[in-house]
C-alpha cells in the first residue's frame, strides 16, 4: 500500500537535512525551500551560445568551455529574445549514492515563456540528476518571446529530490483518489471516479474555455519592449493580449505561439504526496502543454483538506502546425508521486510566499499586475 513504501520524493525537512548535511551547497539561510523542492540561483556567470548542448559521459560542462565555442557575456546585458545562454547556478551537489534529482522551470519563468534546462556534468540528458552526483550545476535560458533583465540571485528553476521510484501506479491513483478526493468541479464538488480517465500514464485533466471572460491569453513576441525579471507591476498588454470566451467553443492555436490557458478540474495534492504535469504528449495534439511541472503538497489541499482544489495554469506552445482547441478537450496528464514521509508545511504557508495559492482562471506570472487587466 501506499503508506508503507519507502521510495519516494523528499519533503522540505529531508531537503533541509540534505543542506545540513552539505549535500546540497551554496544554500542561504533566507533560500527559498519549498514543501517538495528548492529553487535554485543563478550566478553572473554566463555565456551565449550558438546552439543547445549537452555534455557527454565523463565529461565536464567546463571541458566544453574550453573547447572556445561559448562566449563570455554579463549579466548587464538583457537576454535576447531566442538567444541561446548558459548560466552557472550558486548551487552545487554532493548527493547520497540513493538520492537522485529531476528540474524543472519555475511557474514564474515558465508563463513568461523563458525556457530553462538544467545541464550537469557527464550527465547526457536535461533536466535530470543522477543518483550520488557530485559537481556544478548549469541552466540553459531561452526567452522564447521577449527579451528578458535578469539579475544575479534570481531563481528561475527548481529541483526535486527522489530515493527510489516515486510515481504512482494507474492502481494507486484510483485508491488515491477514492480516499482524497483529487479532482474537484468549479463548484466544489468531487468528480465522480466513473468519470475520471486514469491510465499508466496517469490521470487526464482537460482545458477550460467556457467559465471565464477571459479563458487565457496568447503572448504577443517583440523585440522592442524588455522584460525586467524583478519587477511586479507590468502591464500584461506590454507582452500578452487576452483570450476572450469564445462563442463557438474553440479556439485556433497558431503555429509557434505560446499560450496560458487552466484547467477544468480543479486539483488537491495531499501533504503526503507530490504532483507533475507530464510536459508532452503528442498523440494529444502538436503543442507542449506544460513547461513548469512541479506542484507541491498542500497545492488545493491545504494543511488538513479544507481547500476544495485549484485549477491548473497551463503554459502551451504549438509546434507544427495550428491547432483547434475546444472546451473540454484532453490537454494533458497529470501524475501524483508519493514522498517518503509526509510534509511538514503545505503550499501556501504564508513562511513560504507562495504566489499562486489563490489562482482562479488563467492568471500570469508574478511580474504583471493585474489590476491593470481588469481596468482595461
């Protein structure tokens, strides 16, 4: 049963042990650690680069420097937009021989469409960490859609820390969902289990085009206007216009746009578990429907269930060709992971800040206000 595995992903108290025990290096005491995760801080050093890389087994990112084909740059100049960087983080590892580490974009970064991957030495895949690593970190970043100001310190992805295989089995989703209750209705009501679509690949949530005035928004790409990374007040008609109800239902997602829509359901992740939005499926449709994957304990949950879920805020680029989205449709998967131990604080301690606790409908990222939306 659940309850009685020990493989699974850390809470904050064994990530605060991983620190403690300089497992994980470089840390602050102010450092944000979140109830399954910690973000991770950028240095000023950075390089542009003529094209994603990854290094080989046995080989080191700083062998790849040496090579001469990454160029030296600053912090002080902007990200531009499609440009290629690579930054090292203020973190390092030294991991245990059973603990082993996945990445991925912050919420923040990800509805602004700045593509990160973290990139670790002799390790050919993004984004993962292997068991017992020892060694630097690297991010690369990709503004996608607009040029974007950052500053040394910024946390712009995060990373979880696993023993063992976390994920849940299509079996376990079922016995999750009949005792907690997963998936919720706008109107506060349990999606009945005959209705849920669960299989290996966990459960599937669909896109909400109906509830809202305004049911996502599209970025509008420019060169011409700079994203400052630290500010809190943007107007979101600087970078993005909004999507309003359709009519019809549907709505045509172009080729090589990026979108933020929500989910229908409303989803709860217990304080004893984790949850990730696989980031692409394509027998679902040609776009990616997520870049930031990770949902903490206590997410629509609360310390003790009171919350009756929170939406989703999907972040959604199209690849090949258009597509014609409609209410209801399947968008993406979501998968639950259990931890090793329960977490002691929930997403959405007001210790923690977390900046989307009370998201309703499709909702930017922390840099925008919203005000200015809603006096448009």
């Amino acid at each position: 049963m659940l309850e009685n595995s020990i493989s699974g992903a850390l809470p904050i108290q064994k990530i605060q042990n991983l620190i403690q025990t300089r497992s994980i290096i470089g840390v602050k005491e102010d450092h944000p650690v979140q109830p399954s995760s910690i973000d991770l801080s950028i240095s000023n050093e950075i390089y542009r680069m003529r094209g994603s890389f990854l290094p080989q087994k046995g080989e080191s990112v700083r062998d790849i420097l040496r090579e001469g084909i990454l160029f030296p740059t600053s912090l002080d100049i902007p990200l531009e937009l499609q440009g290629i960087y690579l930054v090292r983080l203020q973190e390092t590892l030294d991991l245990p021989v059973d603990i082993h580490a996945y990445a991925n974009n912050k919420s923040s970064s990800g509805r602004i469409n700045l593509q990160t991957r973290l990139i670790a030495d002799g390790v050919p895949q993004f984004d993962k960490i292997p068991p017992g690593y020892q060694g630097e970190l690297w991010l690369e970043i990709i503004p996608k859609s607009f040029p974007v100001k950052l500053k040394t310190g910024e946390y712009l992805n995060q990373i979880r820390f696993f023993q063992g295989d976390a994920r849940l089995s299509q079996q376990e989703h079922f016995e999750l969902h009949k005792t907690q209750r997963l998936l919720y209705n706008i109107d506060g009501k349990p999606l009945p289990e005959e209705t849920l679509i669960i299989d290996p690949d966990g459960l599937t949530t669909t896109i909400d085009l109906s509830s809202q005035q305004i049911i996502g928004f599209k970025s509008t790409p420019t060169t011409c206007r700079l994203l400052d990374y630290t500010q809190r007040d943007l107007n979101p008609f600087d970078f993005f216009e909004p999507i309003y109800r359709p009519k019809n239902g549907q709505v045509v997602m172009r080729r090589g746009e990026f979108y933020i829509f929500v989910t229908k359901e409303f989803l709860r992740v217990p304080l004893g578990f984790a949850m990730e939005i696989t980031p692409y499926n394509p027998s679902s449709g040609e776009f990616r429907s997520h870049y930031a994957g990770f949902f903490d304990p206590g997410f629509g949950f609360g310390n003790k269930g009171e919350i009756l879920g929170t939406p989703a805020v999907l972040e959604i680029f199209t690849y090949d060709n258009d597509f014609i989205l409609r209410d209801g449709q399947s968008i993406c998967k979501i998968v639950y992971e259990r931890l090793i131990e329960p977490s002691l604080i929930s997403y959405g301690d007001p210790c923690l800040g977390s900046h989307y606790f009370n998201q309703r409908g499709p909702q930017l990222s922390k840099h925008f206000s919203m005000n200015k939306l809603l006096l448009n």
